[in-house]
C-alpha cells in the first residue's frame, strides 16, 4: 500500500514537472481503433475541431507537448460523446506514451494520443 502511494507520488510529481516545461500545439494526430472490425484510423486535429469516429464525437480542446523535445510526449485535452447526446463519454487529458492512464472506456471504439503537431 505504501509502496503504491510513494509510485503514485512520484509519477504525480513527474507529470507535473513535464507539464511546467510544455509548449502548446496548433492541433494532434490521433489514432481510432473500431474494435468490432479491428479497423484503425490515424487523423490530424486542430485545437477546436471535432471528428467523428463511427458513432463517436472527438472533440480536441488543447495539445502540449514538451519544450525540450517537440517530438516526445504529448499531453491532449480531449471531449469524447457519443452520438448525438450531450453527456460526455470521457473529458480529460490522454498521455501519448500512457493510454491507459486515462483511457476512453468504451464498449466498440478506442481513442488514443501519438504525438502533437508542431511546425
């Protein structure tokens, strides 16, 4: 129990070291994964954009990534309903290299960060 707060302490005190010395993006590359066909889709956002994937509504709010290393980590803000309905499915920030940390939990589609655009 201890050992897994000191880990939770430590990843919490990393995320927020990386996340002091981010820049923002002008959009992201995300990848869909349709689960019932195992079809993949890759796709390019600008911040604001909404894509639909299947039934699925993606909406990019914010794309950083680090200073130090444009083409590393990337941290995305990301609204996901789906349909047309006005709850959303899942609300917060994907990590490129930790999907599962804060993963869409869905029953058909999966939707992850690989990188952020950057000039």
């Amino acid at each position: 129990m201890i050992r897994a707060a000191v880990t939770l302490s430590a990843a919490l005190f990393a995320a927020s070291t990386a996340w002091a010395e981010t820049a923002k993006a002008s959009g992201a590359f995300l990848r869909g994964l349709d689960k019932v066909s195992g079809t993949p889709v890759d796709f390019k956002m600008n911040v604001g954009d909404t894509v639909e994937l299947g039934r699925l509504r993606v909406t990019l709010g914010e794309c950083r990534y680090p200073t130090d290393n444009p083409s590393g980590d990337a941290f995305a803000w990301l609204v996901v309903r789906d349909g047309n309905a006005e709850e959303t499915t899942f609300e917060g920030w994907m990590i490129a290299s930790s999907p599962a940390l804060n993963a869409l939990d869905h029953p058909r589609y999966d939707v992850w960060v690989l990188r952020c655009v950057t000039e």
